[in-house]
C-alpha cells in the first residue's frame, strides 16, 4: 500500500511497520491522518503474512499531540454520497456537539490498535503527548527510549481524557496522578511504574522493538 499521505505503511519479515510520517508537525493527528491509520491498520490485521504491527513516528518524535489546525479535521462525508451533515450551512462556526462527534469519531479509528486481532507494539522515542498517549497506549505493548517524555499536558484544562487506556496500563493511583495534573514522565518513569513495558537508551530502541517482532 503505497497511496498514503500521512503515513508510511511497509511488511517485511512478518511485520506491518506503520510510521507517523508528519514530522515537520511532529506527527500530530488529524483526521486525515487517523483515517489512513485506521485503514492500515485492518490491512494488517487481514494479512495472513503480518504477524504483529510496530506502530512508530518519523523524525523526532512519536507523536506529539493532536492537530488543532483550523479546517483540518472536517468530518467525513456523511448521509447521502458526497454529503456531510457537519460542514457548511448551520455548522460553519462548530457547536460543542460538532466537537464532541468529531471526538467520537476519532476514538473509532484509533480503536482499531485495540479491537484487532494482530499484536501491536508501539515504539516511542521523543514526545509522545496527549494525543500520542491515546494512540500509544491503545497498543498491545509499549517501548520507550528512556528519555522519552510522555504525558497528557492539556488535561489540565479539558477536564475528562478522551480515552482512560492509562487506568488499564499503570493503575489508579498513577492514572490519576497523570491524567489530574498533566505532568509528564520520561520513559524510563513509565516504565517503572507499568505505564510502558520497557525503556531503553534512544539508540537502541529500534533494535529491542524489533527483536520482540522477531519472537512473534
């Protein structure tokens, strides 16, 4: 599948490699992005040759949020074909509820990392924020380099988190400790406390991530 824009999507040796490919904006998620995610995502899962899928970023960082760019994240075509219920008219200046379906709409692309049937690794180096952390956190597995900074930082103004995958990783105490103050923590912190698998030096990343594929 070579017809991506915002991702890079490579098999090799058992493997779906899927690479954020925004580093320019440090891989931050719009919906365009999510939807090529989404779809590659199921390409693997459906690909007898693909045993697991590392999930990783281009340039810098992981991934380092959300992108709030304005008129970015339209909704997709919806109702009749060529049709969105959310664009134009009544819903050029967006309400709150435009917001929120925009948010539903995309937790059902990232939940692709959580209901498919292959593994996922998700290989973290750099920021990996707020919206990286949804993303991230949805994988089977999580390795970070040691000096990875990983945190939801706008938690401290938006209330509740879009997704609560940190309860399901580190437990309560920490889950709350992050999420009520959107502090961050460098990945060797997270590994300690359960929030990623395992960390390693930056430059040794790549080689435990794949390794671990290896096995599978």
């Amino acid at each position: 599948m070579d017809d991506f824009e915002h991702i890079v999507y490579q098999t090799e040796d058992g493997r779906a490699r899927i690479t954020l490919n925004r580093p320019a904006k440090r891989n931050a998620l719009s919906l365009p992005l999510l939807e090529e995610l989404n779809q590659a995502l199921w390409e693997a899962d459906n690909d007898k040759d693909v045993h697991c899928v590392i999930l990783r970023g281009a340039g810098p960082s992981f991934c380092a949020g959300y992108d709030l760019t304005p008129g970015l994240n339209s909704p997709p075509a919806g109702g009749r074909p060529g049709r969105s219920y959310r664009e134009g008219g009544i819903y050029a200046d967006p309400t709150i509820d435009d917001d929120i379906w925009r948010l539903e709409y995309s937790q059902r692309l990232r939940m692709a990392l959580f209901d498919m049937h292959k593994p996922s690794i998700a290989q973290v180096h750099g920021h990996c924020l707020a919206g990286g952390t949804d993303i991230a956190l949805l994988c089977d597995m999580v390795i970070a380099a040691d000096d990875a900074i990983i945190g939801f930082p706008p938690a401290r103004d938006l209330g509740s988190l879009p997704n609560q995958m940190w309860l399901y990783n580190c437990g309560p105490q920490w889950a709350k400790r992050l999420v009520l103050t959107g502090d961050t923590i460098t990945g060797a912190e997270a590994a300690v406390i359960g929030l990623v698998m395992k960390s390693v030096p930056s430059h040794l990343l790549e080689a435990e991530v794949e390794g671990l594929a290896d096995r599978m």
